[in-house]
C-alpha cells in the first residue's frame, strides 16, 4: 500500500516524531503503541530505565519472529515524538505493557485498501 498513509493525523498527534520514523509507522513497517504508565511491568521498568517516566508511545517491529525478539530494539518516545529511551528485547519484553493509540485517526483510504474484496468484487 505504498502511498497511502496508515494514520491521517498522526504528523498533528506526535508532531516531532522524526520523519523515518513517520513513514516506517504509515507503511506498516513499524508498529506504535501507547503505553499503559498504570501497569505494573511499566512501572517496575521506569526502576531500571528512569527516562521511560517521560515515554508515552512505543515504536517496535511487529513482524520480529519470538525467537529473534532479542535483537529487536524498541523505541520510546514522549507525548511530542522525541525519543527518551531505546531498548532491546533482550531488556525488556512489551507483552502486557501497551495498548491501542486511541488518539490516532486511520484514514478513510488505507481502510477501503486493507478491507477483503466482498464477493461481488472478487467475480469481475
């Protein structure tokens, strides 16, 4: 879906993210998430990374394999898009710490692009 853009306002949400970081997030090439700061994994985190206090989203790769997720690197970042802390998966595992970006918007065409052909469609 080269061209069309994952989240219609995700530049105005998170307006300094760095611009790799933006285009790999609309191509599905990155993931983000925002963090659950009241789960108890994050908070016992923020004892060994102090700087993930100031992190509200997180950018990773969702199409790591489980067996490779110790070379992964995750990147946090706050509310504007600046990047307080990396981390590797061999630091820390995400499982049960994130949730939905409930704040940002997937436009109107990348959702008709991604939708299954209905039946109708699929026999012309």
């Amino acid at each position: 879906m080269r061209g069309i853009e994952k989240y219609d306002n995700l530049k105005a949400v998170i307006p300094k993210l760095q611009s790799v970081l933006v285009e790999a997030i609309q191509s599905e090439f990155l993931e983000i998430k925002q963090i659950n700061k009241e789960c108890e994994k994050f908070i016992r985190s923020c004892h060994t990374f102090p700087n993930l206090v100031k992190a509200h989203y997180v950018i990773f790769s969702q199409h790591i394999k489980k067996n490779e997720h110790k070379y992964e690197m995750f990147v946090f970042i706050d509310a504007e898009g600046n990047i307080v802390q990396h981390v590797t998966g061999r630091e820390m595992e995400l499982h049960g710490l994130l949730t939905s970006c409930t704040n940002l918007h997937i436009s109107d065409e990348f959702l008709e692009v991604s939708e299954p052909c209905s039946l109708d469609e699929r026999r012309h």
